[in-house]
C-alpha cells in the first residue's frame, strides 16, 4: 500500500546541512497495523511529513498504491491527502466551533459528498466506534480519549488508503490510551484500515502487526509480532533498551 525507496532529507541552519533521514526503504502493506519507534530526534516525525509530503524531500520515492505522490503537484497533492490519507494528531486537531459529529464529517465536506450519504456514514462510524452518545458535544465538553477516537473516526471517513499517525496516545492516560490503540485495531479489522502510527510507547506498538525501529535517521531494525502481545512488548522493550535514548519514557 505504502513504499518508501531510498528517502533522504537534511535540514540545512546557515552554512550547515544536518542529515536526518538518512536513505530510508520501508514498506507498508494493506491492512497491516505497523509502528515506527526510536530516541527523540531519530527522524520520526520528518519521516511521517516527509512521506506525506508536508515536507520536501531531498532524495527517494513515495508509493502510495502505486502512485508515485512525490510527483504531485500542491493541487493533485492537497486531494491526495483529502481523500487517501488519514491524520491523526497528537493535539488531536479537531475544530473547537463544530461538534464532534460534525468535525467527524470535515474529509468528505471539505471532498464535497453528499450530505445525506456523509451524515449515515458519519453515524455508522460513531456507532461503532463507541463516540454515538458524545457526537453532539463539542471538543471542549469531551475528554483527551474520547477527542482522538473522534479524530481517529475522521480520520477514516474517506477510507483512505492509510492512516498516518504521529503520537496519536502521547497527551493521553493508559486507560485512553488503550482505548485509542483499539479504535485503530478495529478500524483494521472491520474497515481493513491500514495504519503507519510513530509511538514512544512500547504498549502501545505491541498492539501493532511490525515495528520499524529508527535510529539516527536510518532503519536499525524491524520487529514481527507473531506471538502474544505481551510477549512482543516485551521484545520491543528490548530492542529499545539495546537501542539507547529515551525512546521509552512512559515505561
Ligand atoms: N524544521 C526543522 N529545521 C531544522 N531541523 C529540524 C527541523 N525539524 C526537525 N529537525 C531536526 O531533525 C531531527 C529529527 O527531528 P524529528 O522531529 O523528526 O525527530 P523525532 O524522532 O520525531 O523526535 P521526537 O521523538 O522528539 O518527536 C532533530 O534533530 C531535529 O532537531
Ligand atoms: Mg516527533
């Protein structure tokens, strides 16, 4: 679904051009659930931007489906990011004056569907993501939890082809925080979602299908679940204590 080849990116302050993605392949196959961790500063953040284009790439192609995005224009890129990816924010980034059901309802105002069609969407959406008996309130009358399922419910409106997630759980409690991680899980299972989501949390990436680890801006390493979730979680801690850095500090 998503193919990273080769991605480089430094930032340059005066004189100097500091490297921070350092040639970047990875991969991202439909409906898979997949977390990128790593020390502050490895590159995680520039590596979603760059991917999703916000920020401009030195070197590397950017699949998404088959399509080469790093080839869009700001126009085809702006419906790019409309109606095939999904974003969700650490701030949660939902708009304070709309209510929740409408801030779930944004992606396919601002892609110009239809009202009736959105609003029986929308309503599937908050039932199944346990948001129904919230959908009137507005951000300010919600808790941290309940504003990134809304966001995460946004996030899938336009079933996009993946959702991008930059520490969707860091504002948040362990119990909201669970309850995030598993809106993303059923969002897989039942919608076939597919997930690229950067963490700190090692609870939170062992609910994830594969963890790429960063370090440095390069890939150090990539972890497989395929045995329980606590026995991975107990492999990514591993990983990250080998690693160095703060990568874990909400452990
Ligand atoms: N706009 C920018 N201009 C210059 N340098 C930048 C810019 N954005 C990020 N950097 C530098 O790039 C490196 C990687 O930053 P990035 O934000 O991608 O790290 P991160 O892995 O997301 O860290 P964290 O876990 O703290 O969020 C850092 O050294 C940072 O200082
Ligand atoms: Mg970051």
């Amino acid at each position: 679904m998503l193919k990273v080849n080769h991605l480089s990116k430094s930032y340059k302050t005066g004189s100097r051009t500091y490297p921070v993605l350092k040639d970047i392949s990875l991969e991202v196959n439909r409906g898979e659930f997949v977390a990128v961790m790593g020390p502050s500063g490895s590159g995680k953040t520039t590596l979603l931007n760059c991917v999703s284009c916000f920020v401009p790439r030195d070197q590397g192609e950017i699949l998404l489906a088959g399509q080469d995005i790093s080839k869009a224009n700001e126009k085809e890129m702006s419906k790019i990011r409309n109606q095939r990816i999904g974003f969700v924010f650490q701030d949660f980034m939902l708009l304070d004056g709309l209510s929740v059901f409408e801030n779930i309802c944004l992606p396919q105002i601002i892609a110009g569907k239809p009202i009736a069609q959105m609003e029986a969407k929308a309503g599937n959406i908050c039932a199944s993501f346990g948001i129904d008996s919230i959908k009137n309130k507005y951000p300010a009358e919600i808790s941290g939890g309940e504003k990134q399922r809304t966001a995460v419910a946004r996030a899938l409106m336009n079933q996009p082809f993946i959702i991008m997630a930059d520490e969707p759980t860091g504002n948040l409690d362990s119990k909201s925080c669970r309850a995030v991680i598993e809106a993303f899980v059923q969002a897989k299972k039942e919608m076939g979602a597919t997930v690229l989501m950067v963490t700190h949390d090692s609870f939170a990436a062992s609910f994830c299908d594969r963890v790429i680890m960063l370090k440095d801006g390069m890939v150090y390493n990539e972890l497989r679940r395929d045995g329980s979730r606590r026995e991975f979680m107990d492999r990514l801690l591993y990983t990250i204590g080998r690693l160095g850095g703060d990568c874990d500090d909400d452990e």
